[in-house]
C-alpha cells in the first residue's frame, strides 16, 4: 500500500467527549471509582489522595478483577520536588517454597489456589503511598470503598458476564461461591452486590487509624498498615494456609514490605515516557518505542497495513527480551541498560522485515549486539487465544501538578477469597514459572514477573500523560497505540483510547500455563478486512475480535496542555471505565 493510500485511514469520531478541566482530572476503571477519587480532589484532596481513594474503591467495584488483597504497581510524581516515585505494589513468595516444589509435586504446574499465592502488596502500597505522598487520612480515602461494600453497588453487565463464564472457577471455594454467587447464580445486571466481610476489613483498618490518630497521621497510617500485616487479618489468612496446604506464615507477612523501584525511560518525538522496571513487564513499551523511532509512522497512516505490521513487530522483538531476561532483579541480572539504549534499539530495528515473524523473533544480548537461541518455549497452541482475566488502572493530576498512575490487579476467580477477612492472598504466583532456570522462576522471597504497569509520560518537563490499561500481555500494546494515537497522530484523548486496536500472541504468555500463539494477530472488526487481508499477505495469522471487545484492554489516560493548563482525561467505553475533571 502506498504512503498515499495508507495515510488515508481515519478514526471514527469518538462516541463520547473528551473530559477537560484545568483543576483536576480523574480516570478509572470503573466510573464509580473516579467519582470517588473526584469527591476527594473536590475535598481538597491532592493527586495521591485521590487515586489511592480511586483504586481501594476498584478493589470492590471490580472484584472481579481486582482485589485489596491482591498487587498495586504505581509511578507518582511529586510537583513540588519534581520527583517521580515507583512504587512495586507487587508481593514476594513465602519462605517455605523451595524453587522445585512445583516441579515435583504439580508436574511443573502451578495450581489455582492457595499455592499460587504470593504476600498481598496493594494495602501496603496505597497506605505507603498516601503516608508518603498524600494528605488524609485513611478513613477518609476508603469511606466510599467502605459504603460500596458495605451497602452494594448496582451490578454491571461486564462483571456479571465475567462471573457467569467463570462460574465453575467461583463454585471451586465455599467463600468464592457464596460472595460472587450469591443467590445461587451469578448476580444480573442491577441487582444490588454486597461485600460485607470486606467492608469489614476495610473498616477494621479505619478504626484502628482512628485509635491511633493521637500519635499523628503518618503514625496512625503506619498503624493501620501493621493491623493489617502483624495483626488479626494476617492470622485469619495464614491459619487458612495452614490448614488447606499453603505455605504463607506470619514471618512471610511480618517481614513484608513494598519497595520503591527506578524506573525505565525512553525519549520519543521529544517525549520522555517512564515506566516500571523488569520485575514487571514495564519496559516493553519504552523498548517499543525506542525500536519505533526509525520509522515515519504517521506517513504510513494510521490503522494502515504498514502501520500496524510495524509495531507488531517491534513488540514482538520487545517481548521476546521480556521471555528472556525480565525478572526479579534481586534475584536475576538483567541488562535493563543495555535493552534500554539507543544503539540496541537500531539492531533490533535491523530485524524488522516486509514479512511477520512466524514465531517469536529471539530475545538479544545487547553487550554483543547479537541474538540469542530461544528457551523455555512451550508447545504452541491452535485454540482461542486467552483474555486477560484481571486488572484494571486509574490514573490523576490535580491542580497542583502531581500525577499519579496505577494498575491495581488480582482476579478472584483462580484464588480463594479467605473466610472471614474477605479478601484473597494475592493469587499473582500465577505470573511465575516452575522451570528453576527461567528468569521469573518460584523462589522464596522472590516476586514473579508482574503484567500490571503503569506508565507516566513528560514533555518539557512536565506532566504529559499518565497512561495504563488492563489486559495482561495485552497492556502494553495498547498503551503504545494509545499513546501514538496522541503523540504521532494528534487524536485527543477519548478519540485516540476509542480507535480500534490490534494485539499480538506470538509469545509465551505471562500466566500459568503459559500459553503460546505463534504468529497470531487480533484485530477489532473495525478495522477494514481489507487491512487484515494485506496483514495475513505480510505473514501475519490474521484473527478477528468483534468491533468493540474489553480483549483490547481499556486504557485511561490524562493529556495535559501545559500553554492552557487544560487537563484532558479519556476512558475506555470497551470497559465500565469513566474520566471526571473541573
């Protein structure tokens, strides 16, 4: 296809306007978690505040998909001292594991439940995160969160088909079935859906905040984090544990702390994105971008065959690194610098041809600027490719300039909800392998590689756009095409997360069992068939989604206007996700 032709395709009009302010803006994954987070910037609130309030409320609204007990990755910026701050949000191994447990007793399987289960970060995160960076209280963040569980939220369409088609994952634990079954069959759209035991929970950590308010607000935090991870509700899930064959204890939880993380930064169109380290899948959009960078994408239009060939392939090389080197980096050297550079960008742009790679390319060593033979490859696969199962993201900058961005993850379908407290032990094992010689292998105190990451974009210096999506290995690829949406092909926000998107397979997924497509591309049924059949001609294994499917993700992001001081929010309508803004 011609330059002429390709740059002929255009985005449909978005089917809603893009949120504007110039105080504050907020976007979450469920629109009732942005008006809570907007309540507190109405408050006074500041960025932090508001998004920790955003995401403590998603762990009700989207239980489904999300849980308090579960991970909460996030990259805040600090106006006032112009710091960015990562926050890892992501929990370790016990320490009774041994790397090959898996191995001899699960046939190199990990299973659902209790022994996939790694020491729940999000509570640590969000209190760290308003202790460090916010201004209120506890009580006052999660007060919605609370009355949410507490007196039920209406049902939504997406969530109820969620738990009708999982329905024999929620059947497998008493407490699962119980809480998302709760007449006996999944909850239908506007019926009320009640959490009691984590209102509960919630409520507990309020309560204790408020006994120790006397000592000062960055000690009664510090409190109610401790009554979380040294008090009752570690006892509650460890006795679990104990009884049912896992191997969390209280040490495991005692000992627990999240950690601040670098981040990773790449420089495009005069843009500096950060994102999360190799821990997670972070820097594979930044890896992308630095690949994409010798191409004119915005003469080869947008949706083009080109086009969307392009960036297939250069998340196929980034992927391929991901499979090879990312991991814990307490426990695994990886070259992030060396991934990172610019001259390691050029080589691997160097493997980018007129035709697909029919399987994934493989990974690099960037010293030797040469690629390295493939390993731990499972057996390909010929059925549906997965949907992401869990997550979701919120992101906001307020009037003073701060940002924060997150991506708050653990479904409750493959892990059981622990009787009495209402939460589950992060099930985010999920994301390790067995194999001892893989980089994100099962080791005590170790975390596994995390899907969930945010990503916080700067231009002259200051906030652009804080940007996130849910979707697994999906993430990072529509954040890139969100991203170029703005910054290539000048789409406001709402235009730019609307337009139809593409994802690859062709790599080992991130979750248990690990599933392979090589070669497999999906694309939105808005895409002209035309598009795929010139796709499937370059050698891509063409495969069709319906026109709007949450398959593609649902990213947030703010896009802020530093001549007007317009903030500029967009949300994701594949997903109950909404933008508010003053």
């Amino acid at each position: 296809m011609s330059t002429k032709e390709s740059s002929s395709v255009r985005p449909a009009p978005s089917n809603r306007p893009a949120i504007m302010g110039t105080r504050h803006v907020i976007a979450a994954g469920h629109y009732l978690a942005a008006h809570a987070g907007f309540e507190i910037l109405e408050a006074g609130g500041n960025a932090v505040d508001a998004g920790v309030a955003a995401g403590i409320a998603v762990g009700v609204l989207q239980t489904d998909k999300v849980n308090f007990g579960g991970v909460a990755p996030m990259i805040i910026y600090v106006a006032k001292t112009r710091e960015v701050h990562c926050i890892d949000g992501l929990g370790v191994w016990p320490k009774a594991i041994t790397p090959d447990y898996f191995q001899k007793n699960h046939n190199s399987k990990i299973p659902p439940g209790v022994l996939r289960s790694v020491v729940p970060a999000a509570p640590d995160a969000w209190i760290t995160a308003l202790e460090r960076f916010g201004t209120m209280t506890f009580a006052e963040v999660a007060s919605a969160a609370i009355r949410f569980a507490r007196d039920g939220f209406p049902m939504y369409p997406l969530m109820s088909e969620f738990i009708t088609d999982n329905r024999s994952s929620y059947e497998m634990w008493p407490s699962n079935k119980r809480i998302f079954l709760p007449k006996g069959r999944p909850p239908q759209p506007g019926e009320l859906f009640v959490q009691t035991e984590l209102a509960n929970t919630l409520q507990y950590l309020a309560d204790v905040e408020k006994a120790n308010r006397r000592k000062g607000r960055r000690a009664a935090l510090r409190a109610a984090r401790d009554a979380f991870y040294k008090g009752d509700i570690a006892a509650t899930i460890v006795k679990y544990h104990q009884k049912n064959g896992g191997f969390m204890r209280m040490e495991d939880f005692a000992d627990y702390s999240i950690k601040f993380e670098p981040t990773v930064k790449a420089r495009f169109a005069g843009i500096d994105l950060h994102a999360c380290g190799p821990w997670s899948q972070g820097p594979v959009l930044p890896m992308a971008l630095n690949i994409l960078k010798g191409y004119d994408l915005k003469a080869m239009g947008h949706n083009s065959p080109q086009y969307i060939h392009v960036i297939t392939e250069a998340l196929k090389l980034a992927f391929a690194d991901r499979h090879h080197h990312f991991g814990d980096p307490d426990f695994v050297k990886v070259p992030i610098k060396g991934l990172m550079s610019e001259k390691y960008a050029d080589h691997r742009r160097g493997l980018i041809k007129d035709r697909a790679w029919p399987e994934m390319p493989p990974p690099g060593d960037p010293a030797a600027m040469k690629e390295l033979e493939p390993r731990w490859i499972p057996k390909p696969q010929s059925d549906e490719a997965p949907g992401p199962g869990d997550t979701t993201y919120m992101c906001c900058v307020d009037r003073h300039g701060n940002a924060f961005s997150a991506t708050p993850s653990d479904g409750s379908n493959k892990t059981v909800i622990i009787p009495g407290v209402g939460i589950q032990c992060s099930g985010r094992g999920t994301q390790s392998w067995s194999d001892p010689t893989h980089p994100s292998s099962v080791a005590p105190g170790k975390r596994p590689r995390l899907t969930p990451s945010p990503a916080l974009a700067f231009k002259n210096g200051k906030v652009h756009m804080p940007l996130g999506t849910p979707g697994g290995d999906v993430q990072p690829q529509a954040m890139l095409q969100v991203f170029l949406n703005v910054n290539v092909f000048g789409m406001d926000a709402q235009t730019a997360i609307e337009a139809p998107r593409v994802a690859n397979y062709s790599y080992p997924g991130s979750f248990e069992p690990h599933d392979y497509f090589p070669g497999r591309l999906y694309l939105e049924s808005r895409i002209p068939k035309s598009t795929g059949d010139a796709l499937a001609k370059m050698g891509h294994k063409v495969y069709w989604w319906s026109d709007w499917t949450w398959l593609a993700g649902a990213p947030c992001t703010i896009v802020v206007d530093h001549k007007t001081g317009v903030r500029q929010g967009g949300a994701d309508p594949r997903r109950p996700a909404y933008a508010l803004g003053w």
